[in-house]
C-alpha cells in the first residue's frame, strides 16, 4: 500500500504541465466591456498560461506572462461627444442605432490599427481566443487567422446580440428585450410590445452582420463569411446571474459569471475615510458610470440635482470629471474618481445614484447598497425595471429628473427600514 503511494507521488511530480498561450481581444473603448475578459485572463496569467490582451485600457500594474498590446487613441475618440449618450436616451431606436454605429466604427478602426496589423501578420500561433462580445461580429476572424477556440465575453448579459451567436432561446413572451423598462412581469400589452421590439433588435441585429460582413471584406480578401466562423465560438460567458436577472433559458454553453470581478476592497485613501467616516447622517454617491460624465449633464439639470442634494442631511460623493467646478452645496464632495467597491463597503453609506449600468448594480447589489436608477441608454432601462421589480431601487426617468423628484427618490431610499 505504502509502495502504491510513493509510486502515485513519484509520477504526480513528474508530470510538467505546460501553461497555453491566450489571446485577449477587447477593442470597444468602453471600460466596463473589459473588466470580466480582464479578470479572467489576469487570473490565468497567475496561473502560469501565457496571455496577450489587445485592449485601450491597460493595467495599472505588471502581471508576470501578460503581454500588453495597447489601442492608443481608442478611449479618447468615444470620450469627444460626451453628449453622444444624452442623444441615445431620447429615442430607443436610436438608441441601438447609435450601439451599431459605435461597433461598426471601431471594428473598422481595429482593423486598421497596426498594433492589430502587425500581430495578424506576426505567424504567432494561439491557443484560446477570449474576446470581448459587442455586436462586432468580424472580430470572430481571430479565431479563423489563429485556429482557436472562441469564448466571448458578455459584459451586458444575455441579450438578442449574443443569443444567436450560440443559437440560445429567448422566448419574447417572458424574456424582456435589452432597452425596454419590462421584466419578466408582462401584460398581454407588454408582451406585444416586447415582441415588436425585440423583433426590430433582431432586424437590426441580422443588418448588423451584412455591416460587419463588408467591413471584415475590406480589410482581407478572401474573408471567410460569419456564418461560418460563428461555429468555432466554444463558450459564452455571460455578466449575469439569477439573482439580478430575470428567468431565462441557457443552454449548456452558456455560463453566468455575474460578478467574477468583485473583490475586496482596498481601504480609502485616509482624506476620503475621514470624510465618510464624519458623515454622521450618512452619505450618498452620484455616478452615471464610465461612459456618460455628469459634467455632460445639461446646466439647467446639474443645477436642479445641486439644489437636491443642498436640501438633504447626507453627504455626497459625485463623480465630475472636469477641472471647471461649479458652484457646489457644502455637503458635496467632487471626485473625477472614486474607488468603488471601497466606497459602497463603508457602513455611512445610504445609497447610490446610478444610470443602471450591469456593472455598477451587481456592485451594489453585492455590497447591499440601495440604488436611484436613472438610465440613460442601453440595457439600463431594462436593468433599473428589474431592481425595482425586486425592492432594491427606485427609479426616476431621465425626463422626468428635476429637483423635487431626486430629493423625494433620496428620501425614499434613505428611509426605508427594509
């Protein structure tokens, strides 16, 4: 028995395991698309495999076996019409119209950057492709270049443009469309205008392809077609998960992974902690998420959400990301950042003002903090529905935000005893 043991130990540490080499692809310019890609390829890295990752943000600290490749210029292009997103809440369709556009601009600007040039033409060999999912189908051609296995990325979860990649149902009936403020508790009505809206997503979802097909054409002659390289996508993993979405069929390939990139807070830089920690009536963070700046906000509006904040005994954090400072309250505290997940685990805090991106409300809902939805575009609409179906926001329409419905949405959050 001793020998059976000893033989067993003596092959177990002769066995070499050899890490593979793993290609990152994020090109959209949008932080928030990268973060689940990014954990997970810095985890393998760690883990000894040998990565590549093709984004426009880079870490803030080397990661032994994660080679960098970076998209200069990509962030700083979406960041000079920073009314873009206040132009997308107006119209739902043109809401995913402006998301197309975006996709098929930076598909296009990806395959002219000679960071992307020149490894496509580098003859390296991969052994995985983990790649961010954003209605840039032609990007599905680094699985053709290299021969490797696809997994895509879904920083919004499971929506129309990532379901018919892997051929996942989404029932209409009670799956509501990204965009739309239903959930899964729909009226005959609500069911109807679901189908004609998810009807149109598909639309543009299929025109989508016919876009990216051309693209992919004028930069490779001889391009495979979609359909084709659509079959070498392995797994999707998807920012999502039951508790803060609603019920839906997935198939066995498609994996929730809703917050994979949560982890523990670093402690406060000690001016902020002694700014929390004095707010004796607690605090509340404004952010609308790293796509919309609140400096953006029409002045009449900024005005009428300062005049809010004057009127309440809480502190406040908001995210303003000019040098310019407006004529603030004095219980307002502006930040062009603030550590996140280190600001919702601080015991002052009473709530958070957010534009409903998938990110920030699996945040929250981790570090139970109460939410003010006001979306904007995307999926957020859809997003705020759900938190407030289930009791953890209250919503207030971009509309309809004014001084007296912020401070009412406040009050709401701060004293429910729930």
């Amino acid at each position: 028995m001793n020998f059976v043991l000893i033989l067993t130990l003596l092959f177990s540490a002769s066995v070499s395991v050899k890490g593979k080499k793993v290609l990152g692809i994020y090109t959209h310019p949008g932080r928030s698309h990268q973060i689940i890609g990014e954990t997970i390829l810095v985890n393998l890295a760690r883990r000894g495999h040998n990565i590549t990752m093709i984004s426009a943000f880079p870490l803030k600290e080397p990661v032994p076996n994660y080679t960098e490749l970076y998209l200069d210029g990509f962030k700083d292009e979406i960041s000079s019409d920073d009314d873009i997103y206040l132009k997308m809440e107006k119209n739902t369709a043109l809401n995913l119209i402006g998301a197309l556009h975006l996709a098929n601009h930076f598909t296009d600007r990806a395959f002219s950057h000679p960071v992307i040039r020149k490894l496509i033409n580098s003859g390296q060999i991969f052994d995985l492709i983990i790649m961010d999912w954003f209605l840039k189908d032609a990007e599905l051609f680094y699985g053709y270049i290299f021969q490797a296995p696809v997994i895509v990325t879904s920083s919004f979860g499971t929506q129309a443009q990532v379901n018919y990649l892997v051929n996942n149902p989404e029932p209409y009936a009670y799956v509501p469309g990204s965009g739309y403020n239903y959930t899964d508790d729909m009226t005959f009505i609500d069911r109807v205008g679901n189908t004609i809206g998810m009807l149109y997503i598909d639309v543009l979802v299929f025109l989508n392809r016919i876009l990216q097909q051309r693209i992919l054409d004028s930069h490779f002659e001889n391009a495979p077609r979609l359909d084709e390289m659509r079959d070498n996508v392995a797994l999707v993993f998807s920012n999502a998960h039951p508790v803060f979405e609603t019920p839906r069929p997935y198939l066995p390939n498609v994996i929730s992974v809703g917050g994979l990139h949560i982890q523990e807070p670093e402690p406060l830089p000690q001016d902020l902690k002694s700014y929390l920690d004095a707010a004796t009536n607690g605090f509340i963070y404004f952010s609308l998420g790293s796509h919309m700046k609140t400096s953006a906000l029409p002045q009449t509006l900024l005005a009428s959400i300062l005049r809010a904040f004057s009127k309440i005994p809480q502190r406040v954090l908001l995210k303003w990301e000019r040098d310019d400072i407006p004529d603030i309250p004095g219980n307002v505290r502006l930040g062009k950042w603030f550590p996140q997940w280190s600001v919702f685990a601080h015991p002052n805090i009473k709530g958070f003002i957010t534009h409903g991106g998938l990110q920030s409300k699996i945040e929250a809902i981790h570090f139970a903090v109460p939410m003010i939805g006001i979306p904007l575009f995307g999926d957020q609409k859809t997003n705020v529905a759900h938190s407030v179906k289930e009791g953890i926001a209250v919503e207030v329409a971009f509309r309809e935000l004014s001084e007296e419905a912020l401070y009412n949405a406040i009050n709401k959050i701060v004293n429910n005893t729930r």
